[in-house]
C-alpha cells in the first residue's frame, strides 16, 4: 500500500496529491468590503424599521373613551369602537381603502339598519 499522498489511475499512472502544492485560496479584498457593507446595510435597515413602527405607534390618532351627543346622551364607548374593528377586520374591509377608514365608504355596509 502507497501513503496518503498517493493515487492510483487507470493505466498504471500515479498522480501525487501533495498539500504543499495545492495553491491557497486568493483572498478578495472586495468580498470581505461587500460582506460588511451587507452587515451594515442589513443592521440599518432592521433599526430603521423598528424606529419607524415606534414613531407610527406613537402618531396614531387617540381613541377616545367615549362619544357623547349634546344633551350628555352617550352614543358609544371604546368597547363598542374595538368591535367595530373588529367587525371591519373581519369582513377584510381593509383592502378597500386607507387604515383610518375609507373602506367604510366603498365597501357593503355590515350595519344593521333599524
């Protein structure tokens, strides 16, 4: 049996595999360049995106805990808000317009009339 640096071919050539000839990888200047400024871009962009959905938190317009009418009737409560998101969510209205609504005017109504 041969050593380890040693192959048999067909033909009864032999090929020497020696570790000391075999060229090293060409390192690359511009990869590592492009590598970090991936890391940089992608890090950025990840904290921009937190930055913006704090900020958008933060905007959003208040809900009130209640409607009341002139003469001090109350016309709706926070509960009866969140549930008509919900009902709006539900019905998949949100395709129909802006976040704050629009599909409430050209979607189906899903009220009951009186």
């Amino acid at each position: 049996m041969r050593g380890a640096g040693h192959a048999r071919c067909a033909g009864a050539k032999t090929i020497t595999l020696d570790a000391a000839r075999i060229d090293p990888p060409v390192e690359d200047p511009v990869s590592n360049v492009l590598k970090w400024v991936l890391l940089v871009v992608a890090v950025a962009t990840f904290g921009l995106l937190a930055w913006a959905t704090v900020m958008t938190y933060r905007a959003a317009p208040p809900q009130p805990e209640q409607f009341v009418s002139a003469n001090g009737t109350v016309l709706m409560t926070d509960q009866d808000i969140v549930a008509g998101k919900g009902g709006f969510q539900k019905a998949d209205l949100m395709d129909y317009g802006s976040l704050y609504g629009m599909g409430s005017y050209t979607a189906r109504t899903t009220q009951r009339r009186p």
